[in-house]
C-alpha cells in the first residue's frame, strides 16, 4: 500500500468515527430522534411488506432516512446556536424554528409517501 491509499483509508477511519460519534451524541440527547430511531426500526421493514415493488420499497425506506437526516442537521442547527449564548435572539429562534419546520416537512412527506402506497395497495 503507498501513502497515499493510506492517507485515504486514515480518512475514512477518522470520518467514520467522527459520524458515529455524532450518532452516539443524537441518541443521548434527543429525545425526538431517539424516538424516530424506533419508528424506522419498525417501518423500514415493514416496507417489504408493505411496498409492491423496488420503487415503492426504496421509497418507502428513503422517507425514513429523510427524517433522520433531516433531525440530525436540526439537532446540530441547535447546538449550535445553544452553543452561542444563552440569550433570546431573534435570528437565533429563526435558525431554531426552520430547522423544526425542516423536520416538520420531512414528516409530512413521510406520512404523504406511506399512506399513499397503503392506500394504492390496500383500499
């Protein structure tokens, strides 16, 4: 292996961690994402069942990553602005609230996508 392979495998390793580190912190500290965790235990793979083909399958399962990515940039969004101080500003509460309407969408989207399906195969 030359240097530079493992200058790029290090990389991976140090990102890799750096992300489960950020995993680890998510799951200790918000509740809402913890939370969401449990539903995508029980919805992704309820999403063979559920869906008739690869489409609706990758889908189904997509709009279940959609929310957890979309609750880890909230969750940092608000960190970060915790992070800045502890008084009321008001650009503060606009990062704050956007990033809760991100997730609010993404929610929405989910709930949209699934019931859609369900209701196309089902009723």
């Amino acid at each position: 292996m030359n240097k530079q392979e493992n200058i790029v495998i290090r990389r991976f390793i140090n990102a890799s961690r750096y992300s489960f580190k950020g995993l680890a912190a998510a799951w200790k500290n918000e509740e809402a994402f913890r939370l969401e965790i449990a539903a995508a235990i029980i919805m992704i793979p309820s999403s063979f069942w559920i869906g008739s083909n690869a489409a609706e399958i990758s889908l189904l399962i997509g709009t279940c990553f959609l929310v957890l990515i979309t609750e880890l940039l909230n969750s940092a969004i608000e960190a970060i602005v915790d992070r800045i101080g502890p008084e009321l500003h008001e650009l503060s509460g606009r990062a704050k609230d956007i990033g809760s309407a991100a997730v609010m969408v993404s929610l929405i989207m989910t709930v949209s996508v699934w019931g859609l399906i369900i209701y196309e195969r089902y009723f």
